[in-house]
C-alpha cells in the first residue's frame, strides 16, 4: 500500500441539501401523478376515436373491441402480480419501466398501419400500465414519511386518475377531431417523458423481498383471455376459447391452492364482505364501461356527431365522478361503508334502467343526461366497497386486496364490452336494452350481497 493512498484525507459524505430534501417528494408526486393520470386517460380516451380508427383501419365492431380490450385485459391481469414485482425491482425502477415501455406502446399505435399491429401495441400498452399503477403509489408512499401528508398526497394522486378519466372523452374527441385518431396515442409522448424526466429528480426506491407466483398469474391470464375471446369472436372459435378458458381456471385453482404465496389467495372469498364487495366493484364495472363503449358509437355512428361532440356529451357523466367520490369518503366515515355501497348499487341500477329509454331518435343531450345517474351511483359504491374489502382482510394483506380489487374491475370493464359489442350485433337498440339487462341483473345480486352485510357504527358526526 503507497503511503499517498495510506495518507490520503477522507472523501466527504455528499448529503443533499434542504432545498433538495423539500423539493424530492415533490418531484416523486409529479411523477407518479402524471404516470397514474397517463394510464387512467388512455382507458377512457380511446372510446370516442373507435368509429375514426374503424375508418382508417377497418376491422368492423369485433376489431374495435379488441382495440380497447387488448389494453384492459393485461392490465388486469398482470396486476395481480405486478405490485410484487415493484417491490422486487423498486419503485422508481420498476415506475421508469413501465412508462418506458408504454411510451414506446404509445408510439407503436399511434404509427400503427394495419388493426393486428395497433391491437398488439395496445397489449404492450396494458402490460407496461400494470407495472405504473402500483409502483406510481408506492412511488408516493415511500416519499412521504410524516402520516398526514402521505394521505394528502394519495389524496392527490387519486383525484388525478378521476379527473384523467373525466377528461378521457373530451381529450380523445378534441384530437381525433383536430388530428385524427392517431393523435390520443402520439399525445402520450410527451407526458411519458416528462414522467421519466421528473423521476430522474426523485429518490431513488429500494428493493424489497417480495414472491412471484409465475404459473398462478399465466393461468389467470390465459383464463381471462378465453373468456373475453369466446365473447367477442363467437362460434367455433368462441367454444374453443372457452374450453381453454375452463381449463386454463381449473389449472389456476389447482396450482393456487398448492402455492405458499398465491398470486391470489382463494381463502379470502370466504370472507361475505370480500365476495360482495369483487362482486360489486365487478358489476359496477360492466355497467359503466359497456356503456361508455356502446354511446361511443351511439353519438358518432348513429347519430353522426363528431368525435369532439361525442367527447363533450360524456362529460356530464364522467364529471360527476370525482365530486361523488369524495362524498362517498366522507358518507363511509360518518355511517360506515354499507351505507354509499348500497345506495350507489341501487342508484346504478336505477340509472341502468333508465337508459332503456334510449333509442336511435333520442336526442343527444337527452342520452347524454340519461347516462349521470349510473355514473352517480357507480362513483358512490366504488370508495366504499374498496373501504369494506380492505376492512375484511388484515393489514399486511391489504395492497393484495386492493389488487384483486381492482385485477377484478378492470377484467370486468373489458368483458362489458365484450358482451355489449357482441349484443349489439343484432341492431344497436336491441343490443343496447339486451346488455342493459344483464349489467341490471349483475347490480342487483350486487346489492342483495351488500345488504348482507354487517352495519358500521359512524365513526364522527
């Protein structure tokens, strides 16, 4: 050893500063914000460009399906286990991955020449939106320490998803009107690099041990793929899909049950709030994100608005959505969950059947009036009945919870689609009233279950 190296004075212990250690949450918020909003918008904006992409493309209504459901089916899917693979990689990692590749997936529809290429770009999509969700809320988690200003800042990252998805139709009608349909993906370029800028700034996550179970998650998503093909494609090829789909839920059960940490616990449905509240958040889901797809087409094909019109008449019902959802927050303080749970359930299905009422003559703003109570009804179950499934499972589960939650909305959303879009096939009113009274019926067990729920004392006036 040289006595220069042996001598040599100490480096200094580079610390950052206090503009720094202020500054650093911050920039974390920003870009899990801009993350969740990205994801959350593109689940939403894509609906009132479906007639122009139908244009350009071809495909006819089986395609356009596939172009929203191939986005909402790996996102489900891959959710059950894409927290895990935060906590493995990171945070900040596995974020910076997520929105990497769903900029790339953006950039693929958006130069998409042919149906085939947009729908496995929108698959590409949906995986990478897996990965952002949960590692954007762990992102939040990990920068703020102090308690209450962690809940604010979830607070604000939530309030940023609501508003995405209010803003979804009218953003995608503003540019597919002004620049085409390719215009809702190639916006996705910029905001996905600003997220990855921002998150250059933000601290850095640690990894944690967290299990994978691999052959658990691939039979579900094998599973839910057979379902939602067997739906939109029918025929021949719709019963194959389905006998894959059986067989690819009775592999899952097996290989579940015989995991030391499944990907999905089967014991929790024992619990009756966990069965009712998947079961509400499921047909909540049916309801609002069928319909959406269907007066999609209704306002622009049937009626021959533009995509920008179109846009405009959701917004009366997506609006609505973050006001009631901090209503229902505060009615599920004050009286406890069942309370919002059962009287949005019932409101759903007050709003569901009032939309029998529609047809091809009606006018637009009439429709567009028609489709608030649903809306209503939805926004003020969804926060309650996320408060009972958490509630029903123990604290060191609840991130589990909340991604079979939501695993099983998002699933849901894509197979009203599917069911509406097949329905629809046999003439747009008769279609229409024939999904209504399924997404109806799957209300109604929905709220037959949460009436059985037990009560909770208020907890403040």
């Amino acid at each position: 050893m040289s006595l220069n190296k042996t001598l040599s004075p100490p480096q200094p212990v580079l610390s950052e500063s206090p503009l720094e250690q202020r500054t650093a949450p911050v920039l974390a918020l920003a870009a899990a914000l801009l993350g969740s909003a990205l994801i959350t918008l593109d689940a939403s904006i894509v609906n009132v460009a479906l007639p122009a992409i139908g244009s350009g493309l071809g495909g006819g209504l089986r395609g356009l399906q596939w172009v929203v459901d191939a986005y909402t089916l790996p996102f489900a899917a891959l959710m059950l286990s894409t927290g895990a693979f935060a906590d493995r990689a990171g945070a900040s990692r596995a974020y910076g991955i997520g929105i990497a590749v769903f900029t790339l997936a953006s950039a693929a529809c958006g130069f998409a020449p042919n149906l085939a290429v947009l729908t496995a770009a929108r698959v590409a999509q949906g995986a990478a939106a897996a990965v952002v969700l949960p590692a954007s809320l762990s992102l939040v988690r990990e920068a703020y320490a102090d308690a209450a200003r962690r809940a604010r800042a979830v607070a604000v990252w939530a309030a940023g998803g609501s508003t995405a998805l209010a803003l979804g139709p009218v953003v995608g009608g503003a540019l597919t009107t002004a620049w085409g349909w390719r215009g809702i993906f190639f916006v996705n370029l910029p905001v996905g690099a600003v997220a990855l800028a921002l998150l250059l700034r933000a601290p850095r996550s640690t990894r944690r041990p967290a299990p994978l179970d691999l052959p658990g998650q691939a039979a579900a998503a094998l599973a839910l793929t057979g379902v939602t093909f067997a739906v939109i494609e029918g025929g021949t090829t719709g019963v194959v899909a389905l006998a894959v789909a059986v067989a690819a839920a009775a592999l899952f059960v097996r290989v579940e049950t015989r995991r030391a940490h499944p990907v999905v616990p089967l014991g929790m449905f024992r619990d009756r709030a966990v069965r009712a509240a998947v079961a509400a958040g499921a047909a909540c889901s049916v309801a609002f994100y069928g319909v959406l797809f269907v007066f999609s087409l209704f306002f622009q094909q049937v009626q021959g608005r533009s995509a920008l019109y179109a846009g405009l008449m959701f917004l009366p019902m997506t609006g609505v959505i973050a006001v009631t959802n901090l209503v229902s927050g505060k009615l599920t303080g004050r009286y406890g969950p069942r309370v919002p749970m059962t009287a949005g359930l019932a409101l759903s299905v007050v709003g569901v059947l009032g939309l029998f009422g529609v047809g091809t003559s009606m006018p637009t703003v009439g429709a567009a009036l028609l489709l608030v109570p649903l809306a209503l009804g939805c926004a003020l179950a969804i926060p309650a009945l996320t408060a009972v499934m958490l509630d029903a499972v123990p604290a060191g589960r609840s991130g589990l919870a909340a991604g079979v939650l939501n695993a099983a909305r998002q699933v849901s959303g894509g197979l009203g689609i599917a069911v509406f879009g097949a329905l629809m096939a046999g003439g747009f009113v008769t279609g229409l009233r024939m999904g209504l009274a399924v997404c109806a019926a799957a209300l109604l067990v929905a709220l037959a279950l949460s009436f059985r729920l037990a009560g909770r004392p208020a907890t403040g006036a």
